[in-house]
C-alpha cells in the first residue's frame, strides 16, 4: 500500500509570506495527526483529525496556523504570516488503529523562514 | 502530563560498539512506549515497541524492555554498524488520552568506522 505522502519536502518562504503543507495519508486511516519538531528539540503534536473533524487541536502554537482536511482524505495545514520559529520539520502520520499504537508517519516538509 | 526524557546527544561510536540510549517517561495512565528512528532523508520509521510492563520489543538487532519499576525504556544494540546512523526518538501513548505521541528530543547516533 502507499505510504503517507507529503509535500513539499522543503520549502524556504519569507517571514511574513504564507506557506501550505499537503498531507495525503494512507487510504482509508480515519485518523491524522500533524507534528512538528523545531531545531533540535522533541517532535510535538500539532493536532487530531478523525475523519475531517479536529478531535484535538490543543497543540496548534497560535492562530497563525490552520488545518483542514476536506472530505477526510488529504489535509493542508496552512501558516499565515510565517514567523521565524515556525522554521522546523513538520510531520504527517495516519493511522487506523483506534490504541495509537500503529501510526505510519510521512517523510516530513522542512520548513526553512528566513 | 505526559513526557519523555531521552539523553542527550550525539552520540558516536566505532562500528561493533555496544549501544545504550537512556530513556525515562512520566505518563498519566498507563502508556505504550516507542523507539522511532529518522534515517538522513528519511521520515521517522517506526522501530520498535512494547505495550505493557515487562515486555521486550525487538527489531534489527535494537531491543528495549519496558522497566514499569522504572519508568524506563532504554535502548540498546550489541553491535552498531555504520547503516544505524540516525536520530533515535523514544515516545509514549497512552490510549484513549487522544492517542497523542509524546516524544523525546531525539539522540542522533554517529557510527564511524
């Protein structure tokens, strides 16, 4: 079966400019889950979808950022104005199983803002 | 909360050397422990994993027992070989808390000839 796929794998934007993340799970995972890991430090939850409602999004930094996931298929995860610290790695996973024990994760977007 | 405290890095040893990468863990509920790793390029794979108290999770030569006593779960390889260089992250869930990971900062493993 395909992976979780995301795109793009990099991307260098100004401070101030706004910037899209795409997430295409695995066919048929309920649920996906946004994480992003800043220079050097742990990978942190971003937020929860079932389907394509937000179950959790107490890890989203600010309002600058948005997630959606139309249709409960692929998600975008939006950040309008970057800032230099949302610079890091931003991490997709999906998963079916309802423990949380069984995620496959996405090779990542390296998000650079200058 | 939830956390996990993982030693600091990086880590570089000789090819064959014995591998130990600590790791401890708070957790409200009782969590399923994880190691993941991140290969140069690569996204994060997942490693391996235990889901209750005494168990021992196992892949590629890697293995790590789940210390309840302890709250441990520390990683280990009885002989690294260049192919492992990677950042390692220890992690935990505990269900129905949102099945939310909790990961570690990461130990990046150098293996050098």
């Amino acid at each position: 079966e395909a992976g979780v796929t995301q795109f793009p794998s990099h991307s260098v934007i100004e401070k101030g400019q706004t910037v899209t993340l795409r997430c295409d799970p695995i066919s048929g995972h309920d649920n996906l889950y946004w994480y992003r890991r800043v220079m050097g430090k742990e990978i942190k939850f971003l937020l929860h979808f079932v389907k394509e409602s937000k179950q959790d999004e107490s890890g989203m930094p600010n309002n600058r950022f948005l997630a959606e996931r139309t249709g409960g298929t692929y998600s975008t995860l939006k950040v309008q104005p970057a800032e230099l610290e949302d610079s890091g790695v931003y991490f997709c996973a999906s998963s079916q199983d309802v423990t949380g024990t069984r995620y496959t994760f996405g090779s990542g977007t390296r998000l650079t803002v200058v | 909360g939830n956390s996990v405290t993982q030693m600091e890095g990086p880590v570089t040893l000789s090819e064959e050397a014995f591998l130990t990468i600590n790791c401890t863990y708070t957790a409200t509920g009782y969590p399923s422990l994880f190691w993941y790793v991140q290969y140069p390029g690569e996204g994060l794979q997942l490693l391996l994993k235990a889901t209750k108290a005494d168990d021992k999770g196992s892949n590629k030569g890697f293995e790590a027992t789940y210390r309840k006593e302890t709250t441990s779960f520390h990683l280990e390889k009885g002989s690294v070989q260049v192919s492992d260089s990677a950042v390692y992250f220890c992690a935990l869930v505990v269900t129905g808390g949102g099945n939310k990971l909790t990961f570690g900062t990461g130990t990046q493993l150098k293996v050098e000839l």
